[in-house]
C-alpha cells in the first residue's frame, strides 16, 4: 500500500475549496502522499484560510482563484468546490498550464462538459480527472482486477447503490435547487462504477423512478430522497441503481458485479470496523456513518494516483470522458423520473 | 413449529400431479401435516402413480381428475399440475365442493383468472388458495410480523429475486414457449412478497428489461434469462425485481424491505447450512442449490396451514385475487420487456 | 430430507418421560418419524400423561416404567428421564427385550457406565443408542462428511463449546446437585463432539477451569457457571472446550475442526433465520435461544436414525462406548477444576 | 482518524533494524506520522541502509547503535531489533538520554525484564514503550471503549488467538532456537491484549498444552506448531489461548470478550477486504495473508501515539511493565507445556 519516495521532483499542488471534503483531501495531500507537496490553499472563506494556515505545512494562501493560477511554483489544482463552479475552473486550470483534479461532477450541463472536453484536448500534456474515488476504493480497486482476470466469466450486470445516512436536518433539501437532483448528484458514482465494471459500453436506454419516503421539502424541486433506475447498454449489458438520502444506518454504498461464471459483491454490509457485538438483541455490526468514513482510503489512494500519473505514469482516474457520459446517463434518469417513460439516448 | 394434535376430523386430501414438486407435497401431507390425511393421488403418469403406491400411506389412485373429484371422500384437492390447466382445474374442484390448494400461477391469462374468481365467490365456504410459498417461510414470516411490529418504520420499498442456478442443460428453455416468460414464472414470487409486505398496494406503472446472458434459445421467444424491473405502486411504494436463470452459486432468492426507520434483509446469502469453510480461498459457505432446499420448510408450513384454514382457522396464503394482482404486474413487465416501454396499469 | 415410507412393520415405541424434552421426542415420534409408531407413553406425572392423552395419537398410558415395559407390543423405548435413572431403565428396557434409545448421560458414574455396557453386551441384537444429537445435526453432519471426505486435510483440533442463554431464575442452580457440575452436563456433547469428529481417539490428560460470572449459588456445589477445559489425545490431538450458563443473546452451541489444510466451523452465529435488521445500532441477526430451537432438526433426523437401525439399517448415533467415554473424561474434567491440577486418564 | 499537524517541534526519530517490519515503521514515522521527523536509520545490514537511503527522506544512516545513541539530534530511537537485543538496546537508549520504542518482546528472560525496568524508573521523563500494537488497531481500540462503557457488563472472560497462515518453507522452525516458543513469540499478544481488556489482573495459574501438525523440526525445541493455553486471573477472571503457525487460510488473530451481558468479538473473520466472490463453490472472502495485512493501520497509530505521548500527551501503549506481565505469564505456559503440569505464578 506504501508507495515509497520517489527521486523525481514533487508535484506541487494547490487546493482549492476547503469545505469539510476539501479539508480531507488537503490533509492527504500534505502528509500522506509521497510525492506531493501542498504548497498553496484557495478559499473565499476565511476561516478555512484560517484553518489551512495552522493545520497545513505552511502553504501559501489564496482567496482568489485567478491569483493561485498566476502562481508559477503551483503545477497541480485540486478542486473541491461548489458543482456550478468546476467546468470554468478547469478550463482556467487547463489554460494557466496546471494539471487538474476536480471533485465529481465535471457539470450538470452536457454542453458544458464537451467545452470542458474540447480544451482539454489542446492540452494533451496536462493531466485533468475527476474524482470518482470508488475506483481508488480497494476493494473495488481487487473486483475490477478479479474480472479483468475473468474470475466471474463475462460479466454482464451491475447492481450499484449510493445511500446516505438520513440527516434530519435534511441538508440536501437546501442543496436541492443545485445538486441536480439524486441522480446527478448520486447515482452518477455508480454509473460510474458500472461502466468501469462492465468495460465502458455506451448507454441506450433507461428508466427511473422515485419517492419521498421523509423529505417533502424535494416536491418542490421535482426531487426524490430515494430514487431506482434501470440503464440498458448497447451490448445487452444492464445496470440497476438505487440512491437513497433515508438510510438508518449509515452510508451503505456498495455494488454487485453479476457474471457467467459468478458475481462479486464489494461492500455488502458497511461494517464499521472488525467488531461483531453480540447482546440480548442478537449478533450485529456497526455501520460506516457517512461517504468520509467508507472511502477514507479511497480519497488517499486517489490522491496518489493523480500525483503518479503527473510525475509521468498511467493515469488511473475517470477521464472527462467518462465524467462527460456519466452526466449524460444521469440526465437522462433525472428526465425519466420527471416524465414517468423510458429515455432513449 | 410443532403443532399439535387436533380432535377434529382430519382433512382428506387429493393430491394432482406427482412430478417432482408433486411428489414432495405429497410426502408433506402424507406424513408431516397433522391433521391431513393423503387418501387419494391422481396422475396421468403411470410410473407417478406406481411411486405414489409405495412412498405414500395407501392412497387411492386415480388416472383421471374427473374421476377424483368423483371421490366423495376427499375433502380437498391439491393441485400441482401444468399452469395451462390451474384455472379450468379449480373451477371444477370448485363445483365439485371440494376445497382447492393450487400451485402459482393462478393462470397467466387474465381473463381466466377473473373467471376462477367468479366462481370462487360462488362457493365462500370454500377455501381456495395459490401457492406462494414464501409467505410461509418462516424468515419472511418473521420479517413480515417485525413490519407489522413498526421495526423499521413505514415500509416504503421492496428489493425482490428470485434467480436460479444455471442449469446447463436449460430444461427452462424448452419449457419457455408455456412458461409466460421469466416475469410471469419467476418474478410473479417477488410480486406477491412485494405486495405482501408493503401492505397490498396496487400497482401503477412498471418497466422491465433484460438480457440472455447464456441461454440463446430463448430469443426465439421474446424471453430473457435475466430480467429486471421496476415497479411504482399508487401510494409512491415501489419495488425492484430481479430474475435470473443463470446463477453460479445456487438458488438465491430473497428479499429486502426498507422502511424509514430501518430495512430487514430475507435470505441474502443463500447458506445452504450453519458450516463455514476455511481453506486456502477463503472462508465460505456453500448455498441452497435449488429452491427445493431453500424453501423446504416454507411448502411444509404452507400445508400446515391450508389444513387449519379448512378446519376453520383462518386463511393465511395468497388469495385468489392476489393471484390475480401478481398475474396482471407479471403480464404488465413482459409487455414491457417486449416493448422497451413502461407501461401504465 | 424426507425419507419414503417402508414396507417394513413400523417400530412400535414407547415414550418414557413427557417433560419439555420428551413432548418434543413424542411429538417427532408420533407425526415426523416414517416406520415409527407412537403406541405408548409413560410418565409418573398425571398433567404429563393428560397432555399425552390429547396431543398424541392415542397412545397407550403408562404411570409406571415396569408396566410398559411388559406391553408385549412394545418394541422400543424411549428415554427421556432424570439421568440419574438412565443407567438402570436401559438395563431394564434391555432385558425386557426392548431397542432403547436414551437421552445423554448414560450415567454421571462409570461404574454404572460399565454395567449397562455389560449388560448391552449380552443383547447384540437389540439397539442401544445415547442421545447425543449434534451428531445428526445437518451442519454437524455435513461437517464430519467434509472431513470424511479429505476436505481439510488430517483433522488435529476441535474446539467447541455449549453456552446456553443465561436464565435469570436460575433453574439450572437448583438443578446442580444432580447434574453433575457443567462439564458433564454441558460439555459431554463437545466432548463427544471432538472424539467424533477427530476419530474416537482416547483422552490422555486434561485441565479445567471455571468461575462464577452470575450464579453465586453454584458456589457450595463446588460449580461454575463458565467453564473451559483442554483435552489431550493419546496422539497428539487436541480439544478447547466452553461451557457457559449465561450468554446474553441466546444458545450458542457450536464447534470448528483444525486441520492440516483448513478448518471447518460448524453454529458460528447462531442466527434465528435468514433474516437481518437494519437499524441506527447497526446490522443485527436474532439468535436461537434455546438448543430446543438450535437442534429441532437434530432431534427428528436423531429419531428417524434410530427407527431405520432398529428396522436393520445401519447404527448411527453414539453407542454405549461412546458415552462410557465422555463420562470418562466429563468427570476428569470437574476432578481437574475442583483440584486445580492437570488430570491424567 | 487524520491528525492535524502540531505547532510543536518534530520527534526526531532513529530507526534501528530495517527488516521487513522496520521498513514498515520506517515508513510510517518518515512519510505518515505528523508530529515525526525520521532522521536517522541503523543497521548492520549493507542493504538495509542502501534502502533507507533510496527510500527514505535522507535520514543520516549508522551502522553502530552507539554511534546512533550519540547523535545528539535524535530524540527517540524506534527498536525493531532481534529480541534477544531488546533488554540491553533499551537501557542504553535510556541512559543516552532518548526515549525508545520497542518492538515486542521486551525480554524472554524475567531478571532482564526487570533490568530494565529499574532502569526506566531512574528516567521518568522518557517515554518507553513495548509495541503491542493490537491496541492500536481501530477495532481493538472499538472495543476497547465499548467495555469501558459498560456494553457488555462485566468482562469475565477473554478469548484471543494468534494464529500465521503456515509457511511451508518453515521459516520460524529455523528461528526456534531464539524465539522462545509459540507462547512466547505469539501469545505474548493474546495475553497482553487479555490483560489489557480485563482490566489488568493479575495471573495465578496457566495451563498449556500443543501439538506439532505439521512442523516436526519443531520437535528438538520441545516447540509445538499449535499451542492451546487456560489462564486464570486472581479475581476469578479467564483467558483461554490458541497459537497456530500452520493455518491454511491467513493470518486469523482475533479476540473475544465475554462479560456478563454481552459480548464483543474482534477480528472473526480477517476479510482482507469488502468484496464477496460468489461463484460454484459458495460464497467466500479472502483473508489477510499476514499479520502486516491485518495490522497495517495499527502500526501506523502506534507510531501516532507515541509521538503524541513524546510530545506531552498521555502514554498510551503497553507499558515495560504490561511487557514484564506478558513475558511472566508466557514463561509460564513454556513451562506448563514441557510438564504438562498446571504452572501456580
């Protein structure tokens, strides 16, 4: 798991955006990926320069986006900033001559993920992934090596789901208006995951459905708080999906691969840890509480990888590409929830 | 699980049909359900009936299914005959004053089953009941009565399959121009237990999809080896099935009902029994090969309380007109298999 | 499962002791058991013989041991009787001319031990079997199958264990004068468990340990309420035991063989079904409370094993030998926990 | 789990030993440990320091511990030496001024244990710490706390094991002669971790037996390949010991605590990671193949710890003393083994 120093030069990175996911990946980033030094942070909020000043080895601090990309000592952006904001960002990143790393989603709009696309194709010398840590995860990371490795036969199915400890307080009905709705916002993970799994096929036709099991506030956004879909690919491959904001136990995100010769299932029972409780109420395990505690390595791993491939190895991560087709097949579930009938894409 | 002995007069019954299901329905009666007595056994199979004169307690034997409705001694006839011949079959056992256990499906035509249900109400006094037989699995049961308890809250969405081991030869295959499809064969399980559990809401749009994973010779057909569905009932409950014939593990039919407060979980991980293997892969267990052993208990108990609900207790199985329900959701998923499109009931 | 009906004459049996236990024997023996028949029941206890009465197939009624065991149309008897009676009602069923089947111990005294084997001795053609019922256990069964088979290579080490749900009213406390102390009345079945399963090697020296978690009254029996022990065999094998009266979740009786090339674990959770609750404490499966709901299966496949030897099959269960031998080293063992000192056979 | 970054100056940390296990502490203190500096390395192995200085962050590298010991910007030296160093590389380290980490055991000889301890009373500013890392693992420490809380009652009972997958190359038959025997190189964790669990009791008397599975040079050592171990407490409290060097499937080192409503079970099961594979022969998880696998992350803590305890917070691992017990109690199940004799401590 420990990968050891490396003679090259370090990859100097600046992190932009320090919310509580944006903190995470900036404490990665400076103390545990050989390889990396975090020498600039970026917010607009002052407490979190505050926090990246003590928390931090010493990094530059930036409030504004323009002057961190005027920094020549920075080769690498790391984005961990509001949805809206990233396809532009990128774009900035891209012509400023850094490599970039930006948090899923690339956007919410098609069209603005293929001007994403286009500039990055002038820049072929600059690494530019987004963040689907599922596939730093690793045991997705060993279900993908043990298919490739035809363990399961030709696999033919994926079931995914993303789920989220209720939070009472219901957050994400603020969020409502610009998350794009559970499936973009959601479920986009597992499209991922199944097109990663099933080898890339392209989509053709899906259909979703919904309901509000506890927070009304979403009616008004035409949102869900638990959300299923079925996506059909051009090959015969299928996917089933299933998100929900409701769970009682933590964040239960996890997926099946089903094959001709078998199935593998990674993250089925979201143990919290090795420990099984036995009392009056039976045998049980606690659960992952939320996304933080269930990929906490998969952000690190990411991490790294993004810093191997700009030092010049195999880059690991989702490509625009991908990011491009997984907004495209959320889309069309977000279409299909609001019109009741199949998408054809 | 023992029940005891009852002064009242033991219900003669009359089972129809020997194969292999037959036959274990047979040995139940004949020896495991107290207060059933197996006098009669009626196929067209010489070698059925030859078995049914050695392995069961003397029973009458008839070629013919007039011939035992003749019979003024039985009680109650069994039916475990071809789906084509359920409903005709019940509607004369009906006339006849016997009482009816008939093995799902009701019918795969609707028409018939509405035909079956007018004659039903011809005869109150009569028990007539399908055979769903999870509804007496003693894990369903007890997730049924933990919902019924309020343990995870207001139940809002099932999870259902059933999938069965890849059987290389696809006897299935064969059987697929009479078998209705996978949705009316298999899925029609998962419809009644969603229904079941989520309080018997009716049903309001559904999709389906599919793919022929190994078993080409059902695309003459219209049919699928793996079919998934998604199915919106009128309240905003929903459910999500699953139907496989090409399993490498075994059959691993179960369910999963989430609720605001919590979920239960029906038979994930198809244990076949209570051993664990360790070796040099892993630790593992082995799985219920067939629905024969993973649902064992359930066609006993399912007798068991046929008999008392002849004897006056109450009904417990699935009613007619949940027969119907899960035929009409069955039809509605393959018309939108074969159509691409969901489909409005 | 389900064995067919014989043609043979059913054995005619007799149940001897109508506690909780023996309703359970009787009632398995009535309905459950092809080739058995009920025909008598004897218990000095007048509520025991009423419920006879009522829930059995008319079974003749006997207050008096010495009065069935001269009903000429008895062909076996039951045992199901304070253990301390065991020894002389074989000896008496044996020269009566009966089979006896006898519930563990066959005697806390070896003395006694030897004198019923004596006396079997002088009836080669009568069956004599002990009540160890793990042995027909379906896991435990397809446990020794595995080993039988090679699965994990030469077997060296069993540990097992018998811990029952603490019962807050402390039945077992007014029960420890007679029982013989916990390792010969809990760990004989993993005594016999091990011998089993590692092939009847002999004991060569053994240590026990015990304490009192709860049930101070044990203490001026010289018990405890959670032992463990160590056994040696002559060559080289080994055995762990654990015996508790006070586990808070259930019956959790269970056993894992060591082999040379793996390991097989046999009750490991003892899950009450099939089913999992979700909830905000975690992912949970209920547990079998008593060994009554453990060993159900064991106690009928334990009956019908006993009918098929008496009908000419092959004997299955412990002989005379066998429970000769783990009162041998049950005794060793409370010796070894009231001296502190190793105990050498 | 992310410790921020501390204003206070670096640990400056010595590592000394950089065999398989070093270089993982090596690692960890240069590229994992906020709080750390590793600036120096030692050993006597040309290879091991040509390693050091490709891999790590430029630590001034000695091949003499003295000269190491007299590196005066050194604060602490990291021991991850032969055991039979142990006592006498921590007195120097003390008397040099430094504080020490050493990996277990801290002697197998008694006096040297006390040696030692008498030395470190004459430093009680400096930290000295013997790595049991179990404590440090997440889940150990979960339970930890969980028993502190009161989950399960009182704590009565401890089961633990420590048990290596086999190596068929019989690397630890070589190493024999020094290590001290199964109980003294594995079950020096169990009985830490029984101690640590149950509140630090003190021992009365052990039993130890074992057996040679597979493993026959163990034999001259009058060493065993499975050793099996009863421990009693002087409140009445018990620990029960297994030690494997010959298991098939991984490392398999776990613990169970039993107390008087409840229990906690620690590592059942060493999954190596989420994923399930399901396919013909059941549905299995790989294990962790070593112990560096399943305590990859209670290293790392470890490390944290002790720089935090350097840097004023409170000590947190076994103490020489919690070594000096572990060493009493292990000495004394060698001895019970070779007598077969119970041991009175």
């Amino acid at each position: 798991m420990m990968t050891t120093a490396s003679n090259r030069a370090p990859v100097r990175v600046g992190v932009v955006g320090l919310g509580r996911l944006g903190k995470r990946h900036a404490e990665n980033l400076a103390y545990r990926v050989p390889g990396a030094a975090l020498v600039a942070a970026c917010s607009p909020v002052e407490d979190e320069l505050a926090w990246a000043g003590e928390a931090l080895p010493a990094p530059r601090l930036y409030k504004d986006y323009a002057a961190l990309l005027a920094d020549r000592d920075v080769d690498a952006v790391w984005l961990v900033t509001p949805s809206a904001l990233h396809a532009q960002q990128i774009v900035d990143a891209l012509r400023a001559g850094k490599h970039v790393f930006c948090e899923k989603p690339l956007s919410l709009d098609l069209a603005e993920c293929e001007r994403v696309l286009a500039e990055a194709e002038r820049h072929p010398h600059l690494q530019a992934t987004i963040g689907f840590m599922r596939r730093f995860d690793p045991s997705y990371r060993d279900a993908f090596e043990k298919i490739e490795a035809g363990v399961i036969g030709r696999p033919f199915m994926v079931r995914s789901q993303t789920t989220d400890k209720n939070d009472p307080d219901g957050f994400f009905v603020r969020f409502a208006p610009t998350s794009g709705g559970i499936f973009l916002d959601c479920t986009v993970h597992d499209i991922d995951v199944a097109r990663w799994l099933l080898g890339k096929p392209r989509a053709r036709r899906v259909f979703a459905s919904g309901t509000i099991a506890l927070h009304e506030g979403l009616r008004e956004f035409g949102d869900v708080d638990n959300g299923v879909a079925i996506c059909e690919f051009e090959d015969g491959r299928l996917a089933m999906f299933y998100a929900s904001r409701t769970m009682a136990h933590g964040n239960d995100s996890g997926s099946e691969v089903i094959g001709t010769a078998g199935a593998l299932s990674i993250g089925h029972n979201p143990r919290s840890n090795r420990v099984e409780i036995t009392d009056a109420t039976g045998i049980r395990n606690e659960c992952t509480p939320t996304f933080f505690d269930r990929f906490e390595d998969a952000f690190l791993y990411e991490a790294r990888a993004f810093v191997a491939a700009v030092q010049g190895g195999a880059s690991a991560g989702a490509t625009l590409a991908d990011a491009l087709e997984a907004t495209r097949i959320g889309s069309a579930l977000r279409q299909s929830l609001q019109t009741g009938q199949a998408v054809t894409l």
